[in-house]
C-alpha cells in the first residue's frame, strides 16, 4: 500500500509545481522503523540544494500581512522582554528561558533573526519540513519545531495564538522567494572536517578563557542586563547554568556546537572567514559542554534517539552506558569519524 501510494506521488510531483520536501507515503506524527527512517534521511540529505538568498528588509509588504511579520521579527529579536520567563506581562510567559532567539539564530547582514549564513539560518526552514526527526523519531512539522524552542515554560504557547503566527508569517517570509523543492545553502550549520583525537576540554578551557570569556564570562554564564529581573535578558547569552540549552538540547552535542561556534564566533566572525581550526572549535564545545558545567538536567533524555542505529555522534548520555565510563567518555568527546550528522 505504501509502496502504491508513492508511486502516485512520484508521477504527481514531477507533473504539478514545485512542492515542499516530500515525506510521503507517511505523515506528520507517524513514527518510522530503522529502515524507513535511514531512506527518508538520505531522501532528505540528497536533495538537489539552491544558493543562499539575502532577504531583503525593505520587501516585507505593507497590511496586515506585513505587520505580522514585523511582529514576528521583533519579538525573535526581544523574545525575553515579549514572551520571556520574566517578561513583565506575566501572562504572556511563553518561553522557559531569558534568552532571545536571535541569541542562536543569529542576525546576518540583513539584521534579521535567523539570516547569518550557518549560524541556524532560518532562511530555508518552511522547505525543509516536514521532516524525520531522529530526536523523537518521528516526522515533524515546522510547527511543532518552533513551539519545541520555547520549551516547557510558565505559560502554553498554543499555534491559534497571535504571537505564535506571528513567527510563522514571518519564516514564511523568509523562505518565500526560494525554491520549495530544495535545500539551500548557509542554513543549518557549516560543515567541517573531523580530527584523529577526542575533544580536550582542558585545551578548551584555555581558548574559551582567551577567546570568550571577555562577553560570555569565565564562568560561561554570560552577562545580564541590568533590568534582568524585568525581562531585558542578556547583554551576553550564558552557554551554561539553567537558563540556555539543558543536558538533551540540539547544542549540547560537541560536534554540532564546534560547528556552530566555528562559524559565528568569536562574535563578529563569518563562516567564510572562520577563526578557529577545527580542533580548536571541538575543544572549546567540549569544554563548555563537559558534564563538569553546571547545566540544566532534562529528565527525559533518556527518551530521546532512541534508535541506537541512528543516534548522531556525540550524543551521549551516562544512562546508555552504565558501567563503562571509557565508552561514555569516547562517545562525547570522540574521536569522531563525522562530525557533520543530522541532529
Ligand atoms: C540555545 C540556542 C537556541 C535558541 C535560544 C533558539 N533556538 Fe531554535 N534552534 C536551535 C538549534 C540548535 C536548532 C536546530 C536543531 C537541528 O539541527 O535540527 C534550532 C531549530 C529551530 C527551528 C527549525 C529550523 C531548522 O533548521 O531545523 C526553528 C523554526 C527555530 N529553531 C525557531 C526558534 C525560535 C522561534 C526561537 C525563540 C523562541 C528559538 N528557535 C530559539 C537553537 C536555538
Ligand atoms: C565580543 C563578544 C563575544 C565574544 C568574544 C564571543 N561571543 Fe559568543 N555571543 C556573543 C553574542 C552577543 C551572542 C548573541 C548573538 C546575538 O544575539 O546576535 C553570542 C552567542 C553565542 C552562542 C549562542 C547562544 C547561546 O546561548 O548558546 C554561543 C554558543 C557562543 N556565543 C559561543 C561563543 C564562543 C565559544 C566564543 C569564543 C570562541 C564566543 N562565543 C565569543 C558575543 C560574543
């Protein structure tokens, strides 16, 4: 039956107009076996990719429409003043954190949240799903994605909420011009080359000190605004302690935050013209990712990747490894053999 139904969709897709990735014959929700999930991934990997497009400010149109986007925009921007833990509207407390979106989802030339080239660009996000998550297991949605970010947090954000469409109208801006059917280039993070030994947090430790320490602090807690308590959020973002990503967030992999610091920081950097070496980048997110920070522990971790034939490198949590220290420790810190999986 499934085989049939995308059959069907084979010939359907290549005769009607270009259409977003194509997770049939299974939908939103369905979870995946071993094997449908690894042809789906390659489905996803192998398709064909487009040039990165600069999104252009002075394009959002004028209306409603355009006024949603702007909303979007600004609240991605001031998320811990809008919809933060400490917002002063405490009935709008829709996110777990202070921090703001643009903290991760950097701004490119353009000013724009999400549109720094490989620092989580956004600008391809409505193309790229639906999709397999390896996280869940499941195919997600854009949607569900997005509302993942704010986390369990005071209060739901629920997708009927003005705050909510909002963000969407305005990742719908940002893809609108691309082609659906494609990746694109400089969104998601850099691809880089692995090295022969482990990460070193001891060596990280001494480039985060020279490095990162004078914004972030050399606790990696970052700095706060003096209004915090209020809401402002962060003048520099923590990258450790309760209040940024927890011991089963995206970030806490080494390899996917070496590649993300290599192309955006130190602040100011661009991935065309990266600062650190590949090890030198390892070496730091090992550092700052070592189980020796203080960080915010998830529960649930243990429910996440379950399917041990598709876990990504450097994922690892002390629970599948129960008395072999040596094998939890390599499988943190490496060697690596990739260091460019999905996550
Ligand atoms: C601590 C860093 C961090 C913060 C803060 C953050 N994100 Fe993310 N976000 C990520 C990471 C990492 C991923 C990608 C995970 C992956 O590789 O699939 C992601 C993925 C996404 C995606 C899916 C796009 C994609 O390429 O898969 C959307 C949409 C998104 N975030 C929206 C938001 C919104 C809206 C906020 C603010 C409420 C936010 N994020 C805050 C780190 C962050
Ligand atoms: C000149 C100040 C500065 C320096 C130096 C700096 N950063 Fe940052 N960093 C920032 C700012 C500002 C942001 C938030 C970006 C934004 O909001 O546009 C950020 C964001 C980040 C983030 C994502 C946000 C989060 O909370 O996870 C990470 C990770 C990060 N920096 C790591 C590093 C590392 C590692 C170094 C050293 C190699 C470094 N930074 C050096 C200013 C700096």
């Amino acid at each position: 039956m499934k085989k049939i139904l995308s059959m069907l969709c084979a010939l359907a897709c290549t005769t009607g107009a270009a259409h977003a990735f194509d997770i049939s014959p299974f939908q939103v929700g369905d979870s995946l076996a071993t094997g449908e999930a690894q042809a789906m991934l390659q489905r996803y990997a192998t398709r064909p990719s487009q040039a990165w497009r600069e999104p252009d400010p002075a394009s959002i149109p004028t209306g409603p429409e355009g006024d949603s986007i702007r909303e979007g925009i600004d609240l991605m921007r001031h998320t811990s003043q809008r919809v933060g833990n400490r917002a002063p509207d405490q009935n709008k407390r829709f996110n777990w954190n202070s921090l703001n979106c643009v903290n991760c989802h950097q701004a490119g030339p353009s000013g724009l949240p999400g549109t720094k080239k490989y620092a989580l660009a956004l600008v391809n996000a409505v193309n790229d799903y639906p999709r397999f998550d390896i996280k869940s297991g499941k195919i997600i949605s854009l949607e569900q994605r997005a509302l993942g970010m704010f986390g369990a947090a005071p209060v739901k954000l629920t997708v009927d909420m003005p705050e909510f469409k909002a963000i969407m109208a305005y990742l719908r801006w940002l893809s609108a011009e691309a082609r659906p059917d494609r990746a694109m280039e400089g969104v998601g993070l850099m691809p880089m080359k692995a090295i022969k030994r482990a990460a070193d947090p001891i060596r990280g430790k001494a480039l985060f000190i020279s490095q990162c320490a004078s914004c972030h602090g050399a606790d990696a807690q970052g700095k706060r605004q003096p209004d915090f308590e209020t809401g402002a959020g962060y003048l520099f973002p923590p990258l450790a302690g309760s209040d940024t990503y927890d011991n089963a967030g995206h970030m806490f992999a080494i390899p996917l935050l070496a590649r993300y610091i290599r192309a955006s920081m130190p602040f100011g950097t661009l991935s065309d013209k990266p600062q650190l070496t590949p090890a030198q980048a390892l070496d730091i997110a090992a550092y700052i990712n070592d189980d020796a920070m203080p960080r915010g522990q998830n529960p649930n971790r243990t429910r996440l990747y379950t399917d041990a034939a598709l876990r990504p490198q450097g994922f690892a949590i002390p629970e599948h490894f129960t008395g072999q220290p040596e094998a939890y420790h390599r499988a943190k810190f490496g060697p690596f053999s990739n260091v460019n999986e999905h996550y």
